[in-house]
C-alpha cells in the first residue's frame, strides 16, 4: 500500500504518477481512450458514479481543469460541487481541512484539489475517510497528474506509441508541474530521449529529471525532436519577474515555424496553456497544422473520467 493506493492495490487517490507502474499508466491511458469521441459527436454519458459527489476545490486559478474535471464528473453521473475558494470561509480563516470536513460530512465522496503550496492534496488524502478519494488538480509547482497523463494521451493519439521517441519540453521547467508529470509520465512509459530546454536560471534542480539530457540552446535541443512540448513563463511563481523581459524571451526560446522546422517533419506541439502568445509560442505554431494544443484539452476531458472511474472503483459503492 503506498499513499495512493488501497491495501490491495487499486488506486484510491492521484496525487503524482512517480511510481505508478507502466501497467497502471496504459490502463488509464486505455481507460481514457474509450471515453474520447471526435468533436460533434455526443459525448459519452453513464451511471457509473451515479449517487457519488464530487468536490472541486480551487484555491488557484484554472479554466481547462476545473472545468473538465466537472464535465467529467457530470459526465459519469455524479454530483458536482464547486467550491470558489476566494468566496468561501477558508478567507475567514477556515482550513483547507475544515472544509474538507464540512464537505465530508455533506457526503462529498471525491475531493479535486489545486492548491500552490506543496504537500495540501498529500495532507487532505491523509485525513480524510477510508471511503473518499483525492485527486490532486495541481499542487504548486510539484505535480499536475491529470495533465501528464492527458499529454501520453495526446502523444500516443498523434504518434501511435511513446516508446522510442524524442520529446523536447521547453521553457519554464523550473517552475513548471507540467514538467515534472510529463517526465514521470513518459520516462515510465518508455520515450527514448526526453529533453529539458530553457535558459539557465529556468531549468530544474540537478536532482531532478534524472536521465534527461539539459540544453540551454533552443535550437540545438528542438534538433529532430518528435514532439516538442512548450511551457508557459510562470510569472507569478518568480520570485524576481522584473529580470524576465518577454520581447528577449521570445528572441531567444520563443517557439516560431522557422525553429520548429529544426525538429522532424512530422513533429507536433504542445502546450498546456494558457499560452502567452508572442512570449513562448507565435500563434502561427500554436494554431499551425502540427500543433496537438486543442487534442490536449479534448482529451483532458477523457481523461479526468478514466481517473475518476478507476478511484471511485472499489470502496464507495459504485462499481466499474
Ligand atoms: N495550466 C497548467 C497548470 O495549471 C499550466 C500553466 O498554468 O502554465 O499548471
């Protein structure tokens, strides 16, 4: 048992994917395949959580994740609670974990949890009882699990496999849970070489992202590069920002069709959002033929399903 699974074995909460097995992560990624429908299609809709709820949490801003997470949860038949953090009582001084005890005892079943200090899902999945679920939806610049995983999806779509391939992730990696998801994600499931390109004082720790080679030259880390996956400048978790100029940023880590034409011909981008157009990415890149950016929202979507049907599997009474 470790602290996301049950006694035996399932999963309970998502707070990281370090450690889950590649097994675990294909069966999500399967799992989360099955629920993706092309655009104008209906939808799928089941029962399958049908008498549970689902709290979501935000103490940081998030239009994709909030909004999917309760998109999926509807979509499975539960019942969906918003809580907008800034109105609520944890301004008066409340917990988070006062609320998530009033919200327990208001029968809510799974908590979705954003929050910038690390550790707040880890300490809210240790308190809570044996019966509800956790699901991290980005813990400061730790880990973002939902987003890792959609972005294997949207690679394993656009490319047929993750094994083998050359994947650039650019920009902001220190500050970035993107990155680190992604790296968990993708290292597990077998990427061939897995880069991390910024500029010196916006790459990772050195104990970090083992086995990953560092480029600090954008050209040079895009060269035949399979999938090239942009960051956004996380501003507000600088702590000097007034060194960070966007018009020289761009000059030199900006993502434009002359650089992309460096990685292979086939590649395609990414991009979690929200994008600072003109800073990390030109829109002639994010809105260009090889860009994958709207695949990763639609199947962010898919995703949050699979991960709320394997947690709400076993334990509360609904069944898979
Ligand atoms: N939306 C992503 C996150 O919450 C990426 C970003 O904000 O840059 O981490």
């Amino acid at each position: 048992m470790t602290r996301q699974t049950r006694a035996d074995g399932s999963l309970r909460h998502l707070l990281t994917l370090e450690g889950l097995s590649r097994r675990e992560l294909e069966a999500l990624l399967d799992r989360a395949q099955a629920f993706v429908r092309p655009l104008g299609a209906r939808p799928p809709s089941t029962g399958l959580l049908a008498g549970l709820t689902v709290a979501n949490l935000f103490t940081e801003p998030s239009t994709r994740t909030r909004v999917s997470f309760e998109l999926a949860a509807k979509r499975l038949g539960a019942d969906v609670v918003n809580l907008e953090m800034q109105l609520s009582s944890r301004i008066k001084g409340e917990s988070m974990l006062d609320t998530v005890f009033t919200l327990e005892s208001l029968h809510v079943d799974v908590f979705v949890i954003r929050d910038a200090e690390a550790g707040v899902p880890a300490l809210v999945a240790a308190s809570v009882a044996p019966h509800v679920s956790v699901l991290s939806a980005g813990e400061g610049s730790v880990s973002h699990p939902t987003q890792g995983l959609l972005d294997a999806l949207t690679i394993r779509q656009r490319k047929g496999r993750i094994k083998g391939l050359a994947v650039a992730i650019v920009g902001d990696i220190r500050h970035s849970r993107v990155a680190r998801s992604a790296y968990h994600a993708l290292a597990t499931l077998g990427v061939a070489e897995l880069r991390v390109v910024a500029p010196p004082a916006l790459l990772p720790g050195d104990d970090e992202f083992r086995g990953c080679a560092r480029y600090t030259d954008l050209e040079a880390g895009l060269r035949d590069a399979d999938v090239v996956m942009m960051l956004r400048i996380q501003r507000e978790r600088m702590l000097d920002e007034a060194q960070l100029d966007p018009d020289a940023y761009f000059r030199a880590f900006g993502l434009t069709s002359e650089r992309l034409r460096l990685a292979k011909p086939d590649a395609i981008v990414m991009h979690p959002q929200p994008m600072n157009r003109g800073v990390e990415i030109a829109s002639e890149v994010a809105d260009g033929p090889q860009s994958a950016i709207r695949d990763q929202v639609r199947n962010g979507v898919a995703v949050r399903m699979a991960v709320l049907a394997t947690v709400a599997r076993a334990g509360n009474g609904a069944t898979a």
